[in-house]
C-alpha cells in the first residue's frame, strides 16, 4: 500500500475558473471542490426536494453488498429531472460544471451520459462508507489502473452544511495514480473534503473516496451527478422514467445527457450509436427543428 499522504486538504477555486486550470488539478490530485459552483440553485432545489426526503426511506433494496455500500441510514433520491424543476431548467445542463467535466468525458467520447443523478443525505448515526473508485461501475477498466480511460466522473454538491462531523465525503488525494487500483487504502489515509452550501467537488473516477461518519446530529445532504462516456450503460435508465413531454422541454444538451439523441464517434473513429434505422434519435423522435415524430 503506498506511503501515508502528506495533503491535508484538496485545491478550490472559483467558480468560473478556466477548465483548463480547473483539469491540472483534477490531474495531479484527484479531485478539487469549485466554490460556489451552485449556489444560486441550492435553496431552490432544496425546497422542491424537501418534501420528498423527508419522506423517503432509508437504505436500499438489493443484496447485502449494495445495501451496506448505499448505507443503512442513508437516503438516496433518483428520479430528479421529473422530480424538480430547478434541476432539469438550470442544473444539469449549467455550463460551467460541463465545463470542467468535457475535460474527462471528451477524451474518449464526442459526448457522454449523466450515469446517474441522486439526491444523498447521511441521516445520524451513518457510518463511513467503504472506500472505492467510481470506475468500479465497470470492473474490467480497474485492471489498467491510472493506465485507463475516465469512464466515470462525479461533481458532488454540498446541498447543506459539509462538516467533517456531520460526514463530509472523504478522499485520498493522489489515489487516482496509484499503480494498482485492487488496493482501496485504508480511512487512515483519507482527508475530508469540507465544503460550504453550494459548493462542488469535481473528481476522477479514478479517485478513492466514501461518506464519512454523521457524528453531529444533523442530516448531510449533497447532489452526486456522475457521468460516463457515451458508450458506456449508464446507472440510471432515463429514456424509461423521463416523461416525454418533459424530454421534449429540455435542452438538446439535457436530451444529450439523458439518452435522448444518439451518440457518435466522430472525433476517434467510429460508428454512431443509440440509433433507430440509422437515424439520428433526435430526429426519430422529431426533437429538431423541421423533423416529424415517425
């Protein structure tokens, strides 16, 4: 297991910061948090979603290893383009955040999913998930280890205070290098990533991280939006519980990031993807201009 870390807490920055400055960082320590990347949003989008937690279980249904990673007191909110307004019109599409995840997806896509979108609030007493890398999605790119390609990125937004106590996300900055990603390191090794309400943490799905401990007695909320190249399965099924009369008001970058056009390989080589009879799927479902539904 390599050497204890020597970073005590991982780089801001603005908002706004070029992406370019923004992928240095995200290169050499795994992950950055943008200051304020949400914060006009935050309380707007907590009040659509309240009703909602407040009311959901905790915990997942599954085998016993999804349950204890999803954590016992943890709720976990999908569905949120149908589930508010604020998210589909001004979140999942801002430019500033595609800003910074381009820099990954791009690599090895000409366009890319949202894998998943979920609301995630550690109740009191959750206890510190198990470390992992997103990338472990898809298991076969864990054996190239820093050698494989960004199949999975996540912008994590603080939704509520971001305290250590309350559970903050912890990481181990660096671990998106190491040379063997079977090795998932150990809490001791990991720092908090504290961040105020609004703000986001950009990261490689290279990175090692988890929840930490809801030690104060208070609920820790964030907004996981993961992403993966377009010619991957995403987590979550969108063309199948994304109303279509909501599909259609969304922008073509939303319908892009939910599996409403199809996907192409123009900039390394390759077919298209996500088709019907060869076309377009934006087009099939008369989402551009001058097309009829077929």
């Amino acid at each position: 297991m390599p050497s204890a870390i020597t970073v005590t807490s991982l780089q801001h920055v603005l908002a706004g910061t070029p992406a370019d400055e923004v992928s240095k960082i995200i290169q050499a320590d795994g992950g950055v948090i943008v200051e304020g990347l949400f914060a006009k949003q935050v309380d707007r989008f907590n009040a659509e979603m309240d009703p909602i937690v407040n009311e959901w279980a905790e915990g997942v249904k599954g085998n016993e290893w999804m349950m204890e990673f999803a954590g016992y007191k943890t709720k976990r909110v999908t569905q949120l383009i149908a589930r508010s307004k604020v998210f589909r019109e001004e979140m999942i599409d801002n430019p500033t955040m595609l800003s910074y995840i381009d820099t990954m997806m791009l690599q090895t896509s000409d366009s890319y999913w949202m894998n998943a979108a979920q609301v995630i609030q550690l109740q009191p007493g959750e206890k510190t998930q198990m470390l992992h890398r997103d990338l472990e999605n898809y298991p076969v790119f864990r054996g190239y280890g820093p050698q494989a390609p960004e199949v999975m990125c996540n912008c994590l937004v603080a939704l509520s205070d971001y305290t250590e106590e309350m559970g903050a996300t912890r990481v181990i900055p660096g671990s998106h290098l190491w040379d063997n990603f079977e090795d998932r390191g150990d809490q001791a090794q990991t720092i908090s990533a504290v961040m105020e309400k609004g703000d986001a943490l950009v990261y490689s799905g290279k990175l090692l991280h988890g929840a930490g401990e809801n030690r104060s007695n208070r609920a820790r909320r964030a907004l996981a939006l993961a992403f993966c190249p377009g010619w991957l399965v995403p987590e979550e099924a969108y063309p199948f519980v994304i109303p279509m009369e909501i599909a259609r008001t969304l922008s073509p970058k939303a319908q892009q990031l939910t599996g409403f056009r199809s996907f192409h390989n123009g900039k390394l080589g390759g077919g298209s993807l996500w088709q019907v009879d060869y076309l377009e799927l934006a087009d099939f479902l008369g989402f551009n201009q001058g097309k009829v539904a077929l």
